[in-house]
C-alpha cells in the first residue's frame, strides 16, 4: 500500500474534513463546559470578587464560601439525604413500573400499543405549571405536602413516560424468537423476563435508569412547590441562598457546585455504561 493510498474506512474522516469536526466538537465541548467551569471558579472567590463587573479569571482561591454554604445552620446533609433518597427511590420504582409494561408491549403487542406509547409520551407536553393546582389539592387532602413519600411519587410519574419509552425500544431490539424459544422450552412469562430478556437488556436498562437518577436529581420546580423543610432537596437548598438580603454570587455557586457534584461524578464513572445503553441495538 502506497503513501497516497485513501482510507475508506466507513464512518471515519481524513483530512481537512476531520480536523473540521474535530474542532468543531472541542468548540460544542467547551462552550458546554464553560457556565460549569464558570460556576466552579465563582465558587473559589471572595464575595467581592464574584460581584465584580469585570470577569476575573486569576484570583487567589478561597474555600470560605464552601465553609459558609456547609454551616451547620444550612443543612446541606439533610438536603442531599432527601435528593438521594427520592431520586433513587424514584428511579427504583420507574424501573419496576416500565419494565413489565414496555415488556407486554414490545413481545405483546395490541392494536392500541401505538396510541398508548404516543399518549403517554404526549403527557410531557403539558407544562409543569399547568397541573400544579389540582396536584397540589390532591396532595394537601392526602397528606403528602412536604414529604419523601409525594415527592418520590411526583418524581416517578414525571420519569416514567421516559422510561416506559426507553424500555420498550431496547425490548424491540431484542428478536422474538428468543421469547418464543423460551415458551416452547416451558419457561413462563414470568420466567422469561427475568432470566432471558432482562440480561440480554441491561445495558439499555442500566442507562435508563441512570437517565431517570439523573432527571430526578436536577428537578426544582416540584421540589421548590412542593415542600417546605421535611422532604426538600439540594434544589430548595441551592434556592435558599437567595435572600431579601441580596444575591451572594459566591456563596449560591459553592452551593450549586455542591449539588451537582455528586451527579457529576456518577455520570463521570458511569459514562462508558450509559454510552453503551444507549447505542444499545443500534448495530445488528
């Protein structure tokens, strides 16, 4: 082979048109990196600093803002309890929903499969806002105002039209002949979803469920309605340093840097996994 042989390898680029993408990605990156980077250094700063006008980017590094968001009167534990319980539960109880219902309509379909999936993901369409009131007078006449319990259900109402649609597409690349091989072999319904589709399907489980984590997680609007104290996450906490005394820029990014850490560092480990879900069956 010649030095002035081509590649043509399928799906990669040479030349000029790979260094173009190549830097265009390295821009979309940064430019995605930038309000995080921004917020981090923020964080590092005094409070004179961060109210500056003028965009400061050498700075002797503090850490008094981490100290003051983590005093004792803030809470931030009892926040990041209340955020790992309910965007875990949540995701928990999704999964337990939308697997059993994705598997009847992936290897059981009906004539009215189609419209369920379509009507249940047109339930994302209806603004937050637009359903507050009704929500909000069915859970005070309950009793679940405030509380893990009706912020755990909220949470997996809201994620589980996703999840249900996740599901089912990862279910569709799997070949019912494997289902129809386990029931000529005698295995029951029950059996089969267990021991033969859902390993074939964790990967595409396992980003599902990471996705719904990371939803929950970042969920303000419901969390800021609907509780006060009790059940609040690290969003009502976030919130809670801007006060009628003014913004303190510092110490609201030391708070927020704080809350999106821990998601952060899942997502950091749990990459290579949620990549593979996703692109889970693209490829027969």
């Amino acid at each position: 082979m010649t030095a002035s042989t081509v590649d043509k390898t399928p799906g990669r680029k040479s030349g000029a048109g790979g260094t173009a993408l190549t830097l265009l990605a390295w821009l979309i990156g940064i430019t995605m990196f930038f309000p995080i980077l921004w917020v981090v250094l923020t964080a590092l700063k005094t409070e004179q600093t961060a109210f500056s006008m003028t965009p400061t980017f050498i700075f002797s590094p503090t850490l008094e803002s981490f100290k003051s968001a983590l005093a004792q009167g803030s809470g931030y534990w009892h926040y990041a309890l209340n955020s790992v319980i309910t965007a875990l539960g949540s995701t928990l109880v999704g999964l337990a929903l939308a697997i059993p219902a994705a598997y009847a309509m992936a290897f059981y379909p009906s004539k009215r499969t189609d419209f369920t999936l379509v009507w249940m993901v047109s339930t994302k369409f209806i603004p937050a806002v637009g359903v507050l009131i009704p929500v909000f007078l069915v859970y005070r006449s309950l009793g679940l105002l405030d509380t893990r319990l009706g912020l755990t259900m909220l949470f997996t109402s809201m994620n589980l039209p996703i999840m249900v649609w996740m599901v089912y597409s990862y279910f569709r690349d799997i070949p019912v002949d494997i289902v129809e091989a386990a029931s000529i072999d005698g295995a029951s319904t029950a059996q089969t979803m267990f021991r033969v589709i859902l390993p074939l399907a964790l990967p595409g489980l396992a980003s599902t469920g990471l996705l719904a984590l990371i939803l929950a997680w970042n969920e303000s609007f419901w969390s800021l309605t609907m509780t006060d104290y009790h059940a609040a996450t690290l969003a009502v906490y976030t919130a809670s340093f801007k006060s009628g005394e003014g913004l303190f820029w510092a110490r609201l990014s030391a708070a927020s840097v704080m809350t999106i850490a821990p998601i952060v560092v899942l997502g950091w480990f749990a990459q290579r996994q949620m990549v593979r879900g996703l692109t889970f069956g693209a490829v027969k």
